[in-house]
C-alpha cells in the first residue's frame, strides 16, 4: 500500500496544475456557447469559424514547402541532425511566429546524426553501354573520396549460405531483400560486414517500394554504422547483374563515388509554439515529424502541413481555448540513434522523457500526425490507447464529411503501435492517438521512397484531416476531466489469455481474471463519475455560468491527476513489446512462447522435424533469424536488446520480457531434417529446458499482472 501512495502521490504532484480532456457529449437540443473576449459564442459557431478559417491550400502550399532542404541533391532526405533537418526546423519555427502562435521555444537534444550525400555507381552493362544507377542509403559510414573502383558480387539475399564460398573481402554485394515478410536490412548487412564486405547493396523485391521498377527504399538501419547499406532499384538492379552474369566469373569492376556520415552525440531541435488557453498549465500536444527520406511529401511534410493548418485555423477563427494548445514539430523520427534496434522516434521520446518530462500530468492529449495527404483506406482511421477509444468513437459521429474521400467513415482502432511517435508520447503518460496508415497499401508501394511525393497528394484527404483534428482539439478542449476509460485494455487484457496454455502450464487464470472483473466495476464507476463532472462543466459553460464553471474545473484537478496517474501506471506495467516491436500484454511473451515450445515437442516426439522448423520455433522471439544468419549475426542483434545501455534502448527500455536462444537447436534439425529416423534426443532435452523456463516465467509474470492490477484497483478506487 506504501509503494502505491508513494506512486499515486507523485504522479499527482507532477500534474497537480494539469487539465483534462474531453466532456460526454450532451444532448443535442443543447445549445452550447463559450465565452471570447466576454461575449457569448455558440459551440456550433465556434466550429463553424473553424471551418471557414482552415485553409487547405496553406497546408499544402507549406507542405511543398518543405522540399526546400536537403542532403542529397538528386534524391532529397532530411535526415537526423543534418544541416537540411536543422534550416527546416529554424523554418518551421518561423511559420509558427508568422501564423500567430505565441512562445515558440527551440528544444536541443543529443542525438547521432546522419548526412547522405551522394552514392552514384556506374558500370557497363550487358550491352556494353556505360550505366549510371543513383543509390538510395541508411544510416552507416562510408566515403569513396571521390569516385572508386569496387569489385562486385550478386549474392542471393546475403544469407549465411548464400555469402558460403564467396569470396567478398572489400568488395560490393549486391543481395535482394524483403523486409516485410523476411528480414530487416540490418542482417544482411552485417552478416556480408563480417565477412568483409565493403558495403551491401539492396534490391526490394518485395514488400516496400513495389510502386515502380524504379523505386527505392530507405528504412532505419537498426544496426552499426560501420556495416555500409545502400539501396537500388529493381530496374537498375537487373541490369546489373545481367553485367554480372555476362562477366567470365560472376565479379565485375564498377566505379562507386559515395558519401554517408554518422556522426555521434550530436544535436538537433525539436519546435512548438502555443495557443495559450485560460489554464496554461494543461496541454493538448499536437505533434508531427519533419525528418524525411526523399522528398517526403506524406512522410512527414503533409503532416506538418496539416498541424500548421489546424494551428492556423485555429488562430484565425479567433478561437480562444480553455486550455493550452501545443504544436509541436519533432525531429530525427525516422532515426535518431546507431546502433540499435530502438532507433527511430528519437524526438518525440527525448521530448517528452528527457526535454519535458513535466509535460507528464500537465498534457491529457497528444494527436500525431502521418501521411494524412492520402486516403489510405475507404474508411478513416484513428489509432489511439485503448482508454481513448471510446470516446473518440462517440466524436467521430460529430465530424462532417468530405466529399470524395472516406465514403464509410471513421473507426477507431486500438491499441497504439510503434512506428511512430504517438508511442513514445503514450509510454510517458499522455493518452495519445493517429491519423492511422499501416493498413494501407501505401505502405508497400509508396512509403519511403522517392514515389512518395506532390503526385500522391489528396486535397480531399487533406481537408478532412484538417477538419477532424480541429474539430478534435477543440472538442477535447471543452471538457474538465480527461475522458480515459480503463475498461476497454483490461477487456482486451482479458481477452488475451489463452485458457489452453495456461493449463499446459500448470497455472489457473482464475485469480487474474477475477481481479480484472473487479477492476471493469471499478472503473465503471469512475466512468461515471468523471461523465458527470464534464456534463455538469459543459453545462456551465453553456449558460455562460463561469464561475460555476470555474469552480467545477478547479474542484476536478485532483480527479483529472489521479486518472492520468493510473493511465500512467496501465502504460507502465500492463505494454510491453515482443521482438518485433509489437505492443503486448506481458504475459503473452511466455504464452506465445509455451504454445509453438508444446507443438514443436509433440511433433518432434512424433518423428515429424518439419512442423518445428516450418510452423512453431521460428515465431519464438527472434529465432526466426537463426534460419539463415550466423551465430555471431544472431547473438549481435539478441545482444543490443537484452544488453543495451537506456540510452541505446530509448522507448524500448524494459519492455522486452526475456529470451529463449534456440540458435543451435534449430540449426541441428535443420542438418537433421533430411535424415531418415534422426534421433533429436538432445533438441526434445533443450526445447522442454525451455518450456519448463517459460512455464515458470508465465507464472511470475501473470504474478506481477496480478498485482499490478490490484494496484491499478486501489488506484481507480480513490477517484469513484
């Protein structure tokens, strides 16, 4: 009880001066009014003014903008602490004064920074002709000085057995990759480094980039900068290696003039300027990334685009906040840090843990924004913490439509994923959503490469997102009390437990399932409290009764902190991540882990080794890549995980539950696997090793589930 007061306490005094989110909607023959500059204004109005003042062809107009900075002349990229990254921030910053925001702040942190400037290679194709190929790059180190002579080898997709007998030393490789349903680029990379390559060269194949032959594709490396990647498309790809083949030993000779620069412990700044509302000290955080690969015109300048737009909106409509609205443009989003597998969301995280953590209990809201230029699918999405949810789907049905775009209109997804910089915002404390777009398929022909530009552009798509998130902040801004509701992620928490495998683990679910029954009724009865607190506040603001206002929004501080606090403590105990960055409830690692260990044994005590290897040991952490990389590649990349300094693990700290290395085992059933009655004795003794660790470790973490909920219930007690 101690450590639960000691908790709740803090979190309290940190957002003691906080605001909240957002007012259950009233009935409709309601006519709500605020007050600016001492007169009456309906609601609708208000809205209205909105409406007419956004201006989709300033959004866009400044998203082209953007294109102004670069690093590499020919393919754009604004990249993470690079001179193109910073004039574009000292830009944004201007705009932010220009539009009428007030205490625009300029925020250093440290971070690795990346400059690609050039990687031309040229060589003589099949028909004799000389050929030029413009490369794509990633964040690792490699300078030719000029243009250089490099000996060139095509080599499979870079595995283990395809590098086996070639001899690479100080030479190019060109591989083919898929990063979508095989590996990231980190592994072929590294693998050809150890052998001593002198850069890889890959070719999407599939998965990203499929929008043209032509295209390119750049990621986050999430490796060292010392194992040089560059990218290449598929058309200049197959002439290449038709040279290749045209050549008397599979090698030729080509000139490679290249230039890419990691640097470490470097700076760059994050931007936001303010709408300052009655309470200054309660924030709604509206966040985008200006860092890009290519031009970027989605990814992120539409997003900074349409943040502006609505800051501009909001500004010219006369709008006058209760509480503070914040735009925020953060930096080194697409990478940030060498050598890890937490590299991207380098901004967002050092905002708001290292540069503002007291934005924590002050800031009931974060909207970030990605590709919102583009309908990505025919019905809108939202992705947002579960306690959001359903708030959020109760507003939707308050936006207005645009014609042409979203004909089945908006659905509210949760929870929130890691690949962008609502993450980081969420795991620090603020309730945080996005425009959605991993479902799309922009995500494999467009998304970061040099097709996502002013051609993909939807002015329909924009104006909506324009509207919606408008509309949003300040639908947010009308209410006392943040509107978290906790019975949705214990639901799902719930849902999650797999009865079967607990029972092949000798545990009953009984205790945690009951305590999680118990928790839905409590924070049932918080709901309740807290729609009553902000239909009682928007009713007060209706009639223009400010003091009565006042006096509710100052009595509810101590409820808004208190629900923040254990939103904080639900992100704190109850998501953690598997080996694929994918947000899970902690006991779903050994769970998944006791679930393909059980099938892969059985079917070993059968005598069938295909079923292991095809179908269960690869989905067990990061087995997948002991397939096809060697012991050193694997245990390098298992390592920088469960190792790895917080500084290096940023918002992945603590989140990955454990480990189960199977590196050998899989490699033995692989020999094995074409071997008539093999004895696999010694495999069945490691995998039930490891079934039995994972039992136990299933155990402890439903434990600590458990009485992380039992906490979480005292803390939802003290605000019913």
């Amino acid at each position: 009880m101690k450590k639960l007061i000691s908790y709740l306490t803090l979190l309290m005094l940190i957002g003691m001066l906080l605001v909240a989110c957002t007012p259950k909607e009233v009935k409709t023959n309601v006519k709500e009014e605020t007050v600016q500059d001492g007169k009456f204004v309906t609601r609708d109005d208000a809205n209205s003014k909105y409406l007419s003042a956004v201006d989709v062809d300033y959004a866009y107009n400044f998203t082209k903008s953007l294109e102004e900075f670069k690093t590499n002349e020919k393919l754009g990229y604004r990249t993470a602490g690079s001179e193109a990254e910073q004039k574009t921030g000292e830009k944004i910053g201007e705009e932010m004064k220009k539009i009428g925001l007030t205490e625009v702040t300029k925020d250093e942190f440290t971070v690795d920074t990346w400059e690609f400037e050039k990687a031309d290679l040229t060589f003589t194709d099949a028909n004799g002709k000389e050929y030029l190929a413009v490369l794509g790059g990633y964040q690792t180190n490699f300078d030719t000085n000029g243009s250089k002579e490099f000996d060139i080898v095509y080599a499979g997709k870079g595995t283990e057995a395809d590098l086996e007998g070639l001899d690479i030393e100080g030479k190019l490789v060109l591989v083919d990759i898929n990063q979508r349903e095989e590996w990231w680029i980190n592994y072929p990379a590294y693998q050809a480094h150890l052998k001593g390559a002198a850069a890889v060269i890959a070719v999407q194949e599939a998965g990203y980039a499929e929008v043209d032959p032509d295209a390119l594709n750049a990621q986050d490396i999430i490796g060292p900068a010392d194992a040089p990647a560059f990218s290449m498309s598929q058309t200049d790809a197959n002439s290449l290696k038709e040279a290749i083949k045209a050549s008397e030993n599979g090698m030729m000779t080509v000139k490679f003039d290249a230039k890419s620069t990691v640097e470490f412990d470097g700076k760059t700044y994050n931007y936001y300027g303010k709408i300052i509302g009655k309470d200054p000290d309660s924030y709604i955080i509206l966040s985008a990334h200006y860092d890009s690969y290519f031009s970027g015109f989605q990814d992120d300048n539409a997003a900074i685009g349409l943040m502006m737009g609505v800051a501009k909106g909001l500004v010219d409509s006369g709008y006058q906040p209760e509480k503070t609205i914040i735009f925020n443009a953060l930096a080194a989003e697409e990478w940030g840090v060498s050598n890890t597998r937490y590299d991207w969301s380098t901004g967002a995280y050092n905002q708001i843990f290292n540069v503002h953590p007291e934005w924590v209990g002050k800031a009931f809201a974060n909207m970030n924004f990605e590709l919102p230029a583009y309908e990505h699918t025919t019905q809108d999405e939202i992705r947002s913490v579960y306690e959001l949810n359903n708030y959020l789907t109760k507003f939707t049905e308050k936006v207005p439509t645009v014609e042409g775009v979203y004909k089945d209109g908006i659905s509210v997804v949760s929870p929130l994923r890691t690949w962008s910089d609502d993450f980081s915002f969420a795991i620090a404390g603020v309730p945080a959503l996005r425009n959605d777009f991993q479902d799309s398929d922009f995500m494999r022909s467009h998304y970061h490469s040099q097709f996502d530009n002013e051609d993909t552009y939807n002015e329909d798509a924009l104006k909506f997102h324009l509207n919606l998130y408008g509309l949003l902040a300040m639908h947010y801004d009308e209410t006392a009390v943040v509107p978290l509701d906790f019975t949705t992620r214990l639901k799902a928490m719930k849902d999650d437990i797999d009865a079967e495998t607990f029972e092949k683990a000798a545990l009953s679910s009984n205790e945690l399932v009951a305590e999680i029954d118990r928790v839905v009724a409590t924070a049932e009865e918080v709901n309740a409290r807290v729609a009553k607190v902000n239909e009682d506040y928007l009713a007060a603001l209706t009639k223009g009764d400010t003091d009565t206002a006042k006096k509710l929004y100052e009595e509810s501080r101590e409820l808004n902190s208190g629900l923040l606090a254990a939103f904080k403590y639900a992100e704190d105990q109850f998501v953690r991540l598997t080996w694929e960055d994918e947000p899970i409830f902690p006991h779903k690692h050994a769970q998944n882990n006791i679930h393909n260990l059980a099938l892969s044994i059985d079917a070993l005590n059968k005598g069938d080794i295909a079923a292991p290897l095809d179908e269960y040991l690869w989905a067990i952490d990061n087995n997948w890549y002991a397939y096809d990389f060697d012991k050193e590649v694997f245990d390098y990349f298992t390592d920088y995980v469960l190792e790895a300094p917080k500084e290096k693990l940023l918002w992945g700290t603590g989140r990955v539950v454990g480990h189960e290395d199977l590196f050998d085992t899989i490699n033995s059933l692989q020999k094995k696997s074409e071997q008539a009655n093999a004895d696999v004795t010694a495999e069945l003794e490691t995998l039930n090793g490891a079934l039995e660790r994972q039992k136990q470790l299933l155990k402890t973490t439903v434990a600590d589930e458990t009485k992380s909920m039992k906490e979480l219930g005292s803390i939802l007690s003290e605000l019913k």
